[in-house]
C-alpha cells in the first residue's frame, strides 16, 4: 500500500471514529452497570410472568367450582398456594391484620382482613394434616391473599388494563415531564398476560397535529370519545379548543355541563374520574330576528368586523371557488382604501358595486434612478382598465345582505371577534353555535363555519406563538360530503368549505391546527378530505363499514369480529401504523346531547334549579307536582328572582324563558320571602349547594337585547329588483321562469334534481335518478316529473329526455339549469333570511 494509500485509509477511520458511541465510565463499571440492568429487567420479567400465571390460575380455579369440580379446583389450589408460598411479602403481609387491610383497598376492614389470615392459616394446618378445605371458602380466602400481593386486582374482571392517554410532548402544555396524563380509556389484557403494562400503555399521537377520525355506527360513542380526547388536548396539552358545527340539535353548547347520563358516569367511575364540563364560551352569530330574547350568561353574541376580512373570505360568501387574480386584486384595493379612510361597511359595499363596473385605475411604484449608492429615487405611475366583474356584485350584495342581518360590520363594532384573543384565551373553549339561523339559512350557516375556519388559520398563521389550536367537528360528512347532498345555493357554500377543510387536513400540522371529526360512514366523506386523518378510532362497525375501513387497514379475522362486536364505548385505536384494542374509551366528561330532554331544561339542572319539563315530550318527572314542590310556601322565578305565591300562580311548564325555580324548602332555614326577592347573591348560593357537580362557568338566564342594535343597515325595498328583472339578469329559460315564484326549499330539489342527473345520467329508473342523494326520495321525482291532469307540464318536465335505449337524460334547458349561478339568483332575489 502506499503512503497515499495509508493516509487515505487514516483519515476514512478518524472520520467514523468520531461518531461512534463511547463509554463514560471505567470499563468494569460499564460492565457491572449493563449487567446489573439485565438482572433487574430478567427479575421484572419472572415476576410479571408470575404474576399471570397466579392470575390464570385462580381464574381457572373459580371456574372449576362453578362447574362442581371441587376436587380439581383443589389441585389447582396447591398450584397457587406454592406460588405464594414463595414470595418473599407473603410472611410480612401475614403478620398484621392492618397490613393485609391496607393492600386490600378501602372496601377491607381490619377484622375482615383479620378473618382472612386465620382462616389462610387453617387451611395450611389442615392440608398439612392431609385434609382439604372448603373449596369455595380456599378461592375467596387464596384471592384476598393475592390481591393484597398484587398479583390481581379484581375478582369480577381479573383482566389486566392499561391506560389510553394523549402523547405527553411535555413543551406544550401545564404537563410536566415527571407527570402522567389522565386516561381518555384503558385497553384490556387477558389476565394470563404478563406483559408489563407500561410497555403496553397506548398513546394518542399528536406532534404534527395528527388529525383524529372517529367512526362508528350511531350512538355507538364516536362524538363522545371525540370530545373527551378534546378535553385532554385542552385541559393537560396546551390546546385552545374550538367545537365548530353544530348539527341544530343543540349538542355543542353542551360543553360548560357535566355529564348528566347514568351509563357515561358509570364509565367515568371506572377511570376513576367525575363528570366534570369545560369553562366554555358559546358564540353566536348577532342576526336580526333569530337569537332568542334569553340565553345562558356564558352565550356571547359576536359579529365581524370587515377588518377581519380577506378578499377569499369575501369571495366565500359571494359563493365563488375561482380565484381570479384581477378580482382578488380589486377586492384587496377595496378592503385596504375602505380601511385607511376609516371607512365602514357600507364603504366598503359601495367600493366594491364601484370597482365591480369597468373602472380605470392607477398603479404607482418607486424606482432608483443612477447608480446603487448616491442614486436619486423617482416615482412612476400607470393606467389600466379593470374590465367588470358580476362577482364583485354578488360579493357586494351578499355582504350588504349580512351586514342588514347584523353578521358582518364596521371594525369599530364591541361585538366583533378577534379571532387571535380567542385562540390566545387557552382557559376558555369556544363553541360556535349556529343553530339558532332561521329555516332558509343554511347556506349562511356554512359560510359562517367557513369564516371561522378561515379566521382561525389566518390568526395562527400569522403568529406562530398562539396555542394550538383543536377543532372539534361533529359528523364531517355534513360539511365534506363524497356525494349531492345539498342543492341551490348550499352547494356552493359546501364546495368552499371542502377546500377550507381540505387545506386544513393536508397543512394544518405546519400551522399548529388539528382537526378531531366524526362520521358514521368512512365513504361519506369527501375522499381528498378523509385521508388525511392519521389517527382513527374505531367503534361498533357493521359488515358495510368494516368492509370499507378493512380496504385500507387489512384486517384479520379476529379484528373483523371485534369490531363488528364492540359494545357501545368499545373500540380499535389505530395510530402510528398499530392497532390496539380492545379498548374501554372514556365517555365524554361532559354533557352531550339527548334527543328527549330539552337542552336548556339541563341546563338548568345542571346550574342548581329545578325545572318542570314538557309533559309531551321529556320523560322526567315534574318535581313540582311529583316532588310536592306545590306545597310550598313560595316559589322564587330564577331568572328574575321575583317571589311568587303557590296558590296564586306556579312555575311554567316547558317553557323555553322562565321554567327554571326554586322553593324555600331550597334557601336556610328562616329564609323568608322578603330575603330572596330581587337577591341575586342568596339565589346563587341556593343554587350553588344543589349543583350535583361544580361548574366552571356561569349559566344563568340572561336577556340579549342588551347585544343588539349596535349597527342598523337598511335597504329599500323599492331598489330590489323584481322577478322578472331576475330572469332577465341571469337569462333563467322561460320554461322554468314560474321556479323563481316558488318557495326557496321547492326550487333547490328541481335544482338538485338536474345536477344529479348531470352527474349520474343516463339512469334507466326514477330510482337510479334519486339514488345517489341520501335524502333524495323517489317521491320527491315522481311529484315533479309529466304532467298535470289539465296536461300542463310538470316542473321538471322541460329539463329531461329520454334517449333512444329509454333512460332519462338531460335536456338543453337542464343543462342550463346546472350552470345558472342559483345562489347568486337566491341573493338577487333577497331570499336568504326567508
């Protein structure tokens, strides 16, 4: 070799000499050290297999004397007992009644414990003697020694558990290091394993912001599980926590309320946890003629300020996906002129009718003339044309039409969100409530939730020090449907807000966004949209939905029965490329919603209050006739705390307003009338005693009005166009002219009538054409399809054919019917708030 070579191959070995791993201590005590710690972790082993084998054992002997094998439960016996017999805590643990009662638990007395080290003694004298013990007697008294030497923890379920909790990453929330995170459920082990449980423990991932599907059959525990992992995330991890839709049932503002349902507070016992709700903030929407006069003290009525905007944020509620760089550029010019004169929304409306007609505008940058140092700078301008936009009219109005609601405003509004001072209030959860937007409005609803998305990713986006932030979705496939589940004007806000969730699932991780959903079915949900969700939890499943789910995690056998098995709150976490089950999921520690009870009827129990249900349509017992409440002296109206007498007048019933009460057998005693009347502070405190769990947050009735009539935008009606000046606008064929007359909900089944059919057609049946829209019945076609019996045409006469093989098709006036911008039209027609 030569002296090249030799230097060569010197410095090859210096170079991965550097990175290779180096002892820090004497080599004896390296040795020693490694040794040492295969000694423990081989003792750790024998003594967990140990412990199973007992625990298989006595499992195996209460069997054997459950079928009147006494004699082979006997056997059995011996087995255990030499195992005991061995360890090295049995002669200490048998020295002391109090000892053997303290590793027994709270259940054990000391003579209880007493009794069962004489009769563990006797039965050693006897089966030295050659006799045996009463089996049954043996198995209870081999099982109390056992328990109190830990080999086993419960004689109903000997299984072994092991917690289910949210990855701890330590740097991000109130968890230290040294600290373990409250379960969110436990996985099962058979009581033979002899794994250590810590090894087995399973962790909800979440670093990158692992989006968290849930999937399960209804009421089988998906929207539950999901928001009881939410409250981890909130509570222990650093997590501000968003509960985004709400389906109308009233489910999300549940939040601030312990669970009141027997089964979920049976479930939280067994965690060894309490019914417990979040410190929660319910906003809503400030719309004219849909809030209702009295709400909760911790619903807040917000609006939007036109200085949250963005130009796609204004181009969502226009209903436009395309993204035209000339019409972003005109709407930027509007916001920021609108914004720099101080203006208000109504500036920027007229702005935008402005710029929306062909409009010269001017451009003006500054060059530096000469050379880079010394040189002198100069201004230069140029003209050009924007050419006219019917977008930037159907953004104008749609904005007029929600600033004449009350929704949008100018930025100077008390009621407007800041949507960065919401997310950096990490001790408050935010719900958005959307259900009180009148029949007609759903469309607006959606926009709403698309705002709020928008908002949330702008503020983290443009701060990366705010908190995470979870967004709770219940039922996903409702605002990312795979398939026509909405027509007319929603369609549009649909697509918008599949492009806001898409983004979302695919770079909310880099933007410290994370997305908890739920959906019945996997194929419900907008392909692009679900396949980003990392994390699944599986529940009840049937042969449909565990076909689907088995095409992309390849299930076995054994898994398939699992999961077409689980009881309700039963499950499969599949995270991080693994499968753990069974597991026993956590019940939501707060409320949820339940179809027979009316959501502010718990409310008020929840607050302290009795409360007379609607004898119609809750179930429950009415405390004032059952309870005798009747018979009191006086009764105090909550809300108002104004005294009433019995006899004269009683506590309404069902009433959504004024039904929550209290007696005086609920004040101290010597209370009168005169000390309660007009006395918050004595109704609180009455109150307070009778909460069957604490609260975080303040519930008392509270009347809104206060939170009104900030902003008053008004409009003639003589300027809104006619209906025949619609037609004409938006060239509406003259075969379906009388749709324009007919109410909104009617117009939207013609309109997703045809859009089906554009999609799916051919069809040969009315039922293949109504197929493909889950709520879509064939009904609904049959009524709009031939004529009438005067032989005028029916509504959807003019928008189909049928071709030569006899399948329906469209018509030229159908495929028209698809292209017209119908949102727009139903803005045109100002029948978004009817």
């Amino acid at each position: 070799m030569s002296e090249s070579q030799t230097h060569d191959s010197d410095a090859f070995e210096r170079k991965y000499q550097q990175i290779q791993s180096q002892d820090d201590a004497e080599i004896s005590d390296a040795v020693r050290g490694v040794i040492e710690a295969q000694r423990e972790r081989a003792a750790r082993e024998d003594t967990l297999q140990t412990e199973g084998y007992v625990r298989g054992l006595l499992k195996q002997a209460r069997s054997a004397i459950g079928s009147r094998e006494e004699r082979r439960a006997s056997e059995i016996m011996t087995h255990i007992r030499s195992v005991l017999e061995n360890d090295a805590d049995l002669e200490q643990m048998l020295q002391s009644p109090a000892a053997l009662a303290e590793n027994l638990g709270e259940e054990i007395t000391v003579e209880m414990a007493a009794r069962y080290r004489a009769t563990y003694q006797a039965h050693d004298r006897a089966r030295s003697q050659g006799r045996f013990p009463d089996a049954e007697e043996e198995a209870a008294t081999l099982s109390a020694v056992a328990q109190a030497l830990g080999y086993e923890n419960s004689i109903h379920d000997p299984s072994n558990w092991t917690p289910l909790v949210v990855e701890n990453l330590g740097h991000l929330g109130s968890l230290d290091e040294e600290e373990n995170p409250t379960p969110v459920g436990r996985r099962r082990l058979s009581a033979e394993n002899s794994d250590d449980l810590d090894a087995r423990k399973v962790e909800i991932p979440h670093d990158s912001c692992d989006h968290i599907l849930a999937c399960a059959l209804p009421r089988s525990g998906k929207d539950s599980t999901l928001t009881s992992i939410g409250m981890n995330l909130w509570e222990e991890h650093g997590y501000s926590y968003f509960s985004i839709f709400d389906d109308g049932r009233m489910e999300t503002p549940m939040l601030p309320i312990p669970t009141d349902e027997e089964v979920i507070q049976q479930n939280l016992d067994r965690l060894d946890q309490v019914p417990r709700g979040f410190d929660a903030e319910v906003l809503v929407p400030r719309m004219e003629d849909s809030v209702p006069d009295r709400l909760p003290a911790n619903f807040t009525q917000f609006t939007i300020g036109i200085d949250q905007l963005t130009p796609e944020m204004i181009l969502n509620f226009a209903g436009v996906n395309k993204r035209e760089g000339d019409v972003v550029h005109r709407i930027e010019q509007a916001l920021d002129e609108t914004l720099a004169n101080g203006g208000d929304v109504a500036e920027l409306i007229f702005k935008l009718n402005l710029y929306a007609r062909e409009t010269p505008a001017e451009v003006t940058w500054t060059e530096t003339v000469g050379e880079r140092e010394g040189g002198s700078t100069v201004t230069k301008t140029a003209e050009y044309k924007m050419p006219a936009s019917d977008v930037l009219t159907d953004a104008a109005n749609q904005l007029a039409r929600l600033a004449g609601d009350g929704l949008i405003t100018s930025p100077a509004a008390a009621t407007n969100i800041d949507m960065a001072e919401v997310i950096a209030d990490q001790e408050t959860a935010t719900v958005l409530c959307t259900s009180f937007l009148g029949r007609g409005q759903e469309p607006l609803k959606y926009y709403i939730i698309n705002l709020w998305l928008e908002l949330i990713w702008e503020a983290r986006e443009e701060n990366a020090r705010l908190p995470r932030a979870c967004l709770e979705i219940r039922e996903l496939k409702d605002l990312a449907p795979s398939k026509h589940g909405f027509g007319g004007g929603q369609t549009k806000a649909i697509r918008a807000l599949k492009q806001t969730l898409f983004r979302i699932g695919s770079r909310g991780g880099s933007r410290g966004i994370m997305m908890l959903a739920s959906t019945q079915k996997l194929n419900d949900v907008e392909k692009s949209i679900r396949q980003n969700f990392a994390t699944k939890v599986l529940l009840r499943q049937n042969e449909e939905g565990i076909e689907t789910l088995d095409r992309s995690h390849n299930f076995t056998d054994e898994e398939r029965r699992q999961l077409n098995q689980f009881s309700i709150g039963w499950g499969m976490v599949v995270a991080g490329g693994q499968k753990y089950y069974p597991v026993e999921l956590r019940g939501s520690p707060c409320a949820l919603s339940l179809k027979d009870e009316f959501w502010l009827d718990r409310y008020g129990l929840a607050f302290g209050a009795e409360v007379r249900p609607d004898p119609d349509n809750d179930n429950r017992h009415d405390p004032w006739v059952d309870g005798g409440d009747r018979h009191c002296n006086w009764w105090v109206h909550v809300p108002e705390r104004t005294v009433h007498d019995p006899a004269d007048e009683e506590p309404s019933v069902g009433d959504y307003y004024s039904q929550w009460y209290l007696t005086d057998a609920h004040f101290p005693d010597g209370t009168t009338a005169e000390d309660v009347a007009g006395n918050e502070a004595l109704v609180r405190s009455a109150l307070k005693d009778r909460r069957p769990y604490p609260l975080e947050t303040d519930l008392m009735l509270q009347s809104t009005e206060a939170e009104r009539g900030q902003e008053e935008v008004t409009f003639n009606p003589e300027d809104l166009p006619t209906v025949e000046e619609v037609a004409k606008d938006f060239e509406v064929p003259r075969q379906i002219r009388d749709w324009l007359d007919k109410d909104r909900d009617v117009r939207e089944k013609l309109v997703t009538a045809c859009e089906i059919l554009d999609e799916e057609g051919p069809v040969r049946t009315q039922s293949d054409w109504a197929a493909p829209h889950p709520d879509y019945k064939r009904g609904s076609l049959k009524n709009h399809i031939g004529v009438h019996d005067d032989g005028s045409p029916k509504n959807l006469e003019p928008c189909y054919k049928r071709t030569d093989n006899d399948e329906y098709d469209l018509s030229i006036v159908g495929e028209k019917v698809v292209e017209l911008p119908w949102d727009r039209i139903n803005v045109a027609l100002y029948e978004g708030d009817q």
